[in-house]
C-alpha cells in the first residue's frame, strides 16, 4: 500500500539583514526618553530653589509630562501605522530635542510646566513607534522577544545613566544643563536612523480620525486631571467637572471606534483576556512604583545629604537589576509560563517597597540598595514580558497601535501613581509642626524647607529641618506601603488574567 502521507514542511522565518543595526537606533530614542525622566527627579530641588514653584506647581512639573503623552500616545501610534513609523520616530526625535532647550531655560513654573507639556508630545511618538518598528523587523518569535528584552533593559540603563551623569551636571553645572544632554543623543538618532531604519506602515491605514483623537486626548487628560486634584485637594465642582467630562469623552471615543470601519484603535483587542492582563499589570506596576520613583532623589539629596552624582549611583541597583531580568524574561517566560513570571516579578517589587515603610533618616544603604535591585529584577521581568505578550496579540499592521496602548498604561499609571501617591507624601509632609516664625513656603516643599532655612537663625533652621525631614520620611514610608499593596494585589490579579497565556515559541 502506498502511504498517502506527506512529510511535513518546515519553514523558516525570514530574517531582515541589518535587524540588530537597526535595534541599536531604536534603543537611543528609549535611552532618550529615559534619561529625560530621570534627571527630572535629581533637577527637582534645584528647580524648586531657582523657580521657586508652590507645590502643586511642583506636582505639575513632574506629572504634566505624563498626562499629555498618555493622551496622545494611541493616537500617534495610530499616526505612525499611517503615515510610517520611521518617518514619525525621526520627526518627534527631532522635536524631542529641540523642546528640550525649552525645558534647560525655563525662567518660571508656569514656562517650566508648559515645557514640559510640549516634550509629551514629542514623546508621544518615541515610545511606540520603536516598539512596532521592533514587531515588524523581529519576524522570529524568540529573537523578538529577546529584541524586547534589550528594548527594555536599554530603558532601565538610562534610568542609571540619567542620574549619574546628571548628577555630574548638576554638581559642575546649572540644573538646565541634565535637559541638553538630550540633543547629542537625539542627532546621532536621527542621522543614523535614517541610513539603518526600515520604514514600516499598515498597507490599508485609513483616515487619521481627528475626532477619536481630540476624543482621546480630552478623555485621558480630563480623568487623571480629576483624580489629581481629588487627591490633592479632596471633592469639588472643578474635579467633578473634568471626571465627567473625560469619562463621556472616553465613552464616546469607544463608541466611535466601534463605528469605524477602520479605527483609530481597536478597541476589540481588550477581549483579548492576555492582552487585557498585560496593559492593567502595567498600568498598576507603574502606578505603585511611581511616587517612591519620583522622591526618592529628594530623599536622598535632601534628607540624607548626598550629592547629585551620589545620588545617582545609589540607585543605579534598580537599573542593573532590571536589565539583567529583561535579558532573560523571554526565556524563563516560555520555560515556567507568562503568569508565573509577570506574578512572581510583581510580588517581588511589592514585597521591596514593603521593606522601604521602615525608611528613616539614617536608614543605611544596605537596605535601600537590596530593595531597589529586587524592585529592578521584578520590574525587568514584569514589563519585558507583558510588552511579548502585547504586540504577540496583534498583527504587524496594528503593531503602533497596540504599542501605544501598552505605552498608555505606562504613562498613565506614571501619572496616576504621582498624583495619588505623590499626593500621600506632600500631604503628610505639609502637616509638619515648624518652629515660630516658619515661611508659609516651607510647607509646600522640602526644597522649599531647604531653602528657607537659609535665611533663619542656626538654631531655628536646624528645628525646622529635622521636622520638615522627619515629616518628609513618614510620607514616603506610608506611600512605599501603599504602593506594595498595590503591587502584591496587582501580582493576583495577573496571576488569574494571564492563565493560560503563552509567548510563541
């Protein structure tokens, strides 16, 4: 008898020549976009001493770039599958730099604020524009995600360059200079980039629906803006207003998405139970890690009297470790599962801020080291494998959209997470008894603190900054705890969302 079996036809994924060239730019725009929020934490005080901004100002200044590249992050995502997302990467990096002369030469809050703003939306284009360039030049499945692993270790490394090199600024320069040592960055990007960079877009993109994105801007902004200010502030009528006004906006930018025959975003993909899974882990990952991110330079400067370039190399534990499990997230996501690893990674950041709740002034760096490494492992691992997940869930023609939705949780829990739990710090930080004859602007800031006693007598100065620091170190401690609830929660929700998600082989 004749055996009417065939053997079986292997093919092999095509593999574009240059890739890893080509990987090597796209890692320079993550490399700038986080040196830039980084170096923002170290400049903190000294902007606080030269600008003099009150504390909401100073909350704005960290936080306003996080709500404006939230807002328009899908919708430049969904520009750059149009319109080419090599052309949109090369446009905003130039922009990026440009706008970050801006930010060196802020003479005042308000034009530091409006600087700020204006790098959103150049930095709106970076993040998911290199993310789906990633999902369209890495055909192979695990050389794509180890691409991603080093796409994100990159974003790691610049979390422990931005501080030591802009700790080296700051103590030879003015604090403007940690925003100009993004225009080196940005030329060699944008020169290399367009001799290395293969262009990618989706081949039926669609009109640019400039309703869906005034929709999604105004949704965005208008939610986070409420919670800030119920946060800060507790209920009013101007909070009230800009939650219901975001909320209808998102509402109806889902329902026309729905309509469209080609949507800004496909907001079926959330049916999707992995890729639902994956944006919330990193929506709340960020959210209860943000606030101990955003003082913990002030902390350290501050509070323990370390210099600018000290302080940054006391943090760069987190980078390393970060770096180290994003190389290997793949790897051990295929082995044990996707759950096992986005689970474990988000327990163990949890438990890290847990141990910071015993912070005090004279808290040795022993603790604060181990506790950043094991933050910076659990978050390697965490964020290296839900970005797998993500773009796996999509095709390669919506690879900038679903970018930018995993890009939107980010930024959105960077946003959230400093308004709420920023929130918790300077509001038990306010509350601090001083000695007679304390500034009214002592109790905005402890820069503020800082600089005020400058002017008091010795004694009077000394009181008033052991109660400013001491008032300081309570809230960080109780939003470090806040934020490993957050995160413990985060790692059980993940552990049931993700069940039964796997990376391609």
């Amino acid at each position: 008898m004749t055996s009417t079996l065939r053997p079986a036809v292997v093919t092999e994924t095509p593999k574009r020549p240059g890739r890893w060239l080509a990987l090597c730019v796209l890692v320079l725009a993550v490399l700038l976009v986080a040196v830039d929020a980084t170096v923002l934490g170290l400049a903190t005080p000294y902007i606080s001493e030269d600008l003099k901004p009150s504390g909401t100002q100073l909350l704005w200044i960290g936080d306003v770039y996080s709500f404006v590249i939230a807002g328009l992050l899908v919708s430049m995502g969904s520009l750059g599958d149009r319109i080419g997302r090599k052309k949109l990467l090369l446009v905003g990096a130039t922009a990026f730099g440009l706008i970050s002369v801006l930010n060196a030469y802020a003479t005042t809050p308000e034009l530091m604020i409006l600087a700020r703003a204006l790098l959103g939306v150049a930095g709106a284009t970076l993040m998911p524009a290199t993310l789906a360039l990633i999902r369209n030049i890495f055909h192979d499945p695990r050389e794509r995600s180890l691409a991603i692993g080093i796409w994100g270790a990159t974003a790691s490394a610049g979390t422990a360059v931005g501080p030591v090199v802009g700790g080296f600024l700051l103590e030879h320069f003015w604090w403007g200079s940690v925003f100009l040592i993004n225009l080196p960055v940005m030329v060699v990007l944008v020169l290399v980039g367009r001799k290395l960079l293969p262009e990618s877009k989706s081949p039926n993109p669609g009109p640019w629906d400039l309703i869906s994105v005034s929709l999604s801007l105004v949704g965005v902004i208008g939610v986070v803006y409420a919670v800030k200010e119920l946060a800060a502030h507790g209920p009013s009528g101007e909070a009230l207003a800009a939650g219901l006004l975001g909320a209808g906006a998102l509402f109806w930018f889902v329902r026309r998405q729905l309509t469209l025959p080609i949507p800004l975003l496909d907001v079926r993909l959330f049916r999707n139970r992995g890729f639902s899974g994956a944006v919330l882990a990193d929506l709340f990952t960020v959210l209860g890690m943000s606030g101990l991110v955003f003082f913990l330079s002030q902390y350290l400067q501050l509070v323990q009297g370390r210099g600018p370039f000290e302080a940054g190399l006391a943090e760069v534990p987190a980078a390393v470790g970060a770096v180290a499990a994003g190389l290997v997230a793949g790897r051990f996501a295929r082995r044990f599962s996707v759950r096992t690893v986005v689970s474990a990674g988000l327990a163990a950041v949890g438990l890290a801020l847990g141990t910071l709740t015993v912070l005090d002034r004279s808290t040795g760096y022993p603790l604060l080291g181990a506790a950043l490494l094991v933050v910076g492992v659990g978050a390697g691992f965490s964020f290296t494998v839900t970005a797998d997940v993500i773009l796996s869930a999509v095709p390669k023609d919506q690879a900038g959209a679903a970018s930018a939705v995993s890009e939107t949780a980010y930024e959105l829990g960077a946003a959230l997470g400093i308004a709420l739990l920023g929130s918790v710090v300077t509001g038990v930080y306010a509350g601090f008894t001083g000695p007679a004859g304390t500034p009214a602007e002592a109790h905005d800031s402890l820069g503020g603190a800082v600089e005020a006693a400058g002017s008091l007598p010795e004694h009077t100065a000394e009181t008033l900054l052991t109660a400013a620091r001491e008032s300081f170190v309570d809230g960080l401690a109780l939003a470090s705890g806040a934020g490993a609830a957050v995160l413990l929660a985060t790692a059980v929700a993940a552990w049931f969302l993700l069940r039964g998600q796997k990376l391609e082989a």
